[in-house]
C-alpha cells in the first residue's frame, strides 16, 4: 500500500487525502489550524460569511422604488458581534464536516506541525511531526499523538500545501485592535466608525465593499490607477464607479509609508507625505507562502524567490516524490485551484490517468457589490493579439430581468474565435456573477461555440438570458467558412 503524507489541511490537503483514500492509500494529514485549514477557518469561509450579512444590509437600499416602504441602509443597525460570532461558529461548522468526512475515509488526521527529515538516514520521504495534541474536530474521531513528542513518518509521496499568512509591512505592524490584518477583524466587537483599507486588490475591495454595504466610511488606499489592477479594466472601473457613487472615498495611484496608532484611532502615511486618518485600518496587502520552517532547502526542493515551491502542472516538485498544491505554490491564490492542484498531484503520485492543470479554465470571482467573474481569455489578451478574438459587451441594464431588479451596474462580455466562433472567454458583472459565470466556463472547457451558447433555450426573463444574447450577437457576426 502506498503511504502519503500530506502537510497541510486546506483545500489543497483535504481534497488531495480524500482522492487518496478513494484510491486506498494510506494517508496522514497533519495540519496546525484544523481541518479545512486557514481557507476555512480564517479566510475564505469567514469572508464570505462576513459579506453574506453585508448582502442583508444591502436588500434595504432603494426599496421605495419597488413600492416597499422599509428603513434604507443608513438606519439599518448591524451587530457586529453578532455577525462575528455567526462568521466564526460557521468556520468552525464547516472544519468539523470536513474533519469528520477525512476520518470516516479512512484518513488518519493529526494536528500539529512538521517538516521534511533527514534523507540521507531514510530509504523514503522522512517527514518529522509534532503533534499538538487532540485539536479541532477530534470529537468526530481520528488520530491522538503525545503532544510535543515528534514522531517520524515514512513517506512514499509527500504533498506539501500549507498555504499561506498575511503579509506584514516593517512600519504597518497588525496590533489586533486598531490596525488590523483580515483575520483579525472578527475579533472587534463594534464596527469600525472611520475604515482605511490599505491594499485595493481583491480581498481590500471585498472588505471595502462588505463594510461600505455596513453604513462605514470607508477610505480605499489604491497603489495603481483604478482598484483591482488586476482584473479586466471594464469591470474595475464599473465596481469603483459603483464604490464612490456610494460614498466611498477612493485615494489611486497612493502608497502607504506607515500605519501608526493615534489616540483612539490611526494616521495612514502615504509615500507623497498625505497623512488619512481613520478609526481602524485594514491591511490588505498580499500574502506570503507558509514554507520557511519545512526544510524544503535542506531537502533539495527548489523554492523560487519569495518562498513559493516551484511546481509543474501535474504538481511535481523537482525532487521526485514530493508534491506541492495550493497557495504556497503561488500558482493561482484560489481555493478551487488548490483543490484541484492536491487532487491532480494525488491522481499522478498514484498513477492515475491525470490531466494537467490547465489556467485557462479557471473561473474566478470577486465578492464585490456587484460581484465581478472573469474565465478564460481576458480583454488584454484579445487586445494584444495573444488571443485571436472577437467581442460584444452587454450592459445589464437592457435586461427585462435586470430592469425588474433595479440593477443599473453591471455587463455580460464574451469572447469568440474570430472564424470558428468557439468561445475562448468571458467577463460577468452583475450580482451572483459567481453563478452566472459558469455558462461561460463550460463553454470555454468543453470548446463550445457561440452557435451552441446562442441556441441554448434558458429562462425568460432571466439575467443569464444576456449571456446567450451576447452569443447570438457574436453568431450573427461569424464569416462564413
């Protein structure tokens, strides 16, 4: 039988010990934070959590339009505490679900830390444990270890997935009460009266958006030109112009210098010499891959600048046995890639028929106010000539079901083969872009065409009805061969 040992419990870890299990391996996962991980526990399932409660607030905007008479947004009390306790008692829930389904697999769950042994006293991969004890989820069942007794474990297949912390600037040092990085938040016990979020990539923008929704000024400290640089350019700049039409207060092409308590709040120094004051600020600058403490070095694993491991498609490290998924490896910070990443690296380790991770395939989104969804090509793609490609961007506000929804902001944009019409990419604007984009994502990873997409019979009236009229715009614009 094939002994695995997984480092880490994230998603990356806990879906590459279930394909393991299924393929009757015997697998260890050791993990320090609990089953699910920090995606669980602390980032991913608590924000959203967070931004779900924002979504409430949110419903009591413009409803005299409707007919409803009901208190706006501004009267709308929120409890913050309540909201935190409810974040943390789901994050919780949920690590228990997965710690209860990892051990009823047949995987053996440790809590504690570890790194790679010496190989040169062992015939497989060595992997040093130290248990904490019984943690989080073990009423469920599983492994017990003496803590604080190492123990060594002889691995045919190591995965490494032990994700990744926050990122902490020399002179912007997270206290936990006043300048705060966005797992500590849930630990305050009002909301914030002046918000100054530092960082205005995506997980800024969703904390700006949720705590906007919430009745909090907030100030977004933007280092390029328009928020989420990142993301396609339209749908940027149609959720900043949403952000300050609601009030928020938007500094682009600004650097902070330094975060530093003042009194009863904080001044944010900005490179230019600006100093904003708030109540709190909210780092959200970026993360750093948990690898320094693994003797990844020491074990010949090439790690690239910055920490990351270097990996394949098929999640191979360069030294032959050992694997790497999920945000250390800097390869897509996703929780679905993660996943898929661990799951790949398993089905190869095993030798199972695998396909290679393939980028263009992944959807992701942003939990903004209106959400933003992006698959496959992107407009800078199709506009630099890497991506051969035809367009058409519709605004939401043409839909019959948007317009019964009062949904001003937003679009559907789609991406075709100039000559073929197979469609290569998609951006969706719009509120639960989340669910609408996976139209766009099985067209793109099944190699559908716009012809297929256009003749697709979906509901009327319905906002994914723009999706399939885009498509029969770009159908109708398809040469003839």
């Amino acid at each position: 039988m094939n002994r695995i040992v997984i480092i880490g419990g994230g998603p990356a870890g806990y879906e590459a010990a279930l394909v393991a299990a299924q393929l009757d391996a015997d697998v260890t996962m050791i993990d320090a934070e609990g089953a699910g991980g920090a995606c669980v526990l602390h980032d991913c399932v608590p924000s959203k959590t967070f931004i779900a409660s924002s979504s409430v607030v949110t419903g009591y905007r413009g409803t005299e339009q409707f007919g409803v008479r009901a208190p706006g947004p501004e009267t709308v009390a929120v409890d913050a505490r309540a909201v935190h306790q409810r974040v943390r008692r789901l994050a919780t829930a949920q690590s228990h679900d997965i710690h209860a389904k990892l051990v009823k697999a047949g995987v053996e769950v440790i809590h504690g830390r570890a790194r790679l042994g010496d190989a040169a006293a062992h015939h497989h991969h060595p992997v040093v444990v130290t248990p904490f004890g019984d943690g989080p989820g073990h009423e469920h069942g599983g492994a017990a270890h003496p803590p604080g007794q190492e123990l060594i474990l002889e691995a045919d297949m190591v995965l490494v997935a032990t994700g990744a912390t926050p990122r902490v600037l020399p002179d912007a040092v997270p206290d936990g009460e006043r300048i705060l990085n966005w797992r500590q938040i849930y630990d305050l016990d009002r909301l914030p009266e002046q918000l100054i979020v530092i960082g205005s990539g995506v997980t800024g923008a969703e904390f700006a958006s949720a705590y906007l929704a919430m009745g909090v000024h907030v100030t977004l400290v933007s280092s390029r030109e328009r928020v989420m640089p990142h993301e396609d350019a339209d749908a940027a700049t149609a959720i900043e112009r949403v952000f300050r039409d609601r009030g928020m207060t938007i500094l682009d092409s600004s650097r902070a210098a330094a975060v530093r308590r003042r009194g009863d709040g904080v001044a944010v120094e900005l490179t230019d010499g600006r100093v904003v004051e708030g109540s709190h600020a909210l780092m959200a600058v970026g993360s750093v891959p948990n690898t320094g403490s693994l003797g990844l070095a020491e074990y010949g694993v090439r790690v690239a600048p910055g920490g990351y491991v270097t990996v394949d498609r098929v999640s191979r490290t360069n030294v032959p046995g050992v694997y790497a998924a999920g945000d250390c490896t800097g390869v897509l910070p996703l929780a679905s890639v993660a996943a898929m990443q661990g799951r790949i690296a398993m089905w190869h380790a095993l030798g199972e028929a695998v396909t290679p991770l393939r980028l263009r395939n992944v959807s992701a989104n942003v939990f903004t106010d209106p959400e933003l969804a992006t698959v496959g090509a992107s407009q800078e793609d199709v506009d630099s000539g890497k991506v051969p490609g035809r367009q058409v961007m519709l605004p939401l506000s043409g839909n019959a079901r948007a317009k019964m929804a009062a949904l001003d902001d937003g679009f559907v944009k789609l991406f075709c083969r100039p000559a073929s019409g197979q469609v290569v990419g998609g951006v969706v604007v719009a509120p639960n872009a989340s669910e609408l984009i996976l139209p766009i994502a099985v067209a793109v990873g099944n190699h559908l065409t716009v012809d297929q997409l256009a003749q697709t019979i979906g509901i009327y009236p319905s906002l994914s009805g723009s999706l399939t009229e885009a498509a029969r715009q770009l159908m109708q614009q398809t040469p003839e061969l």
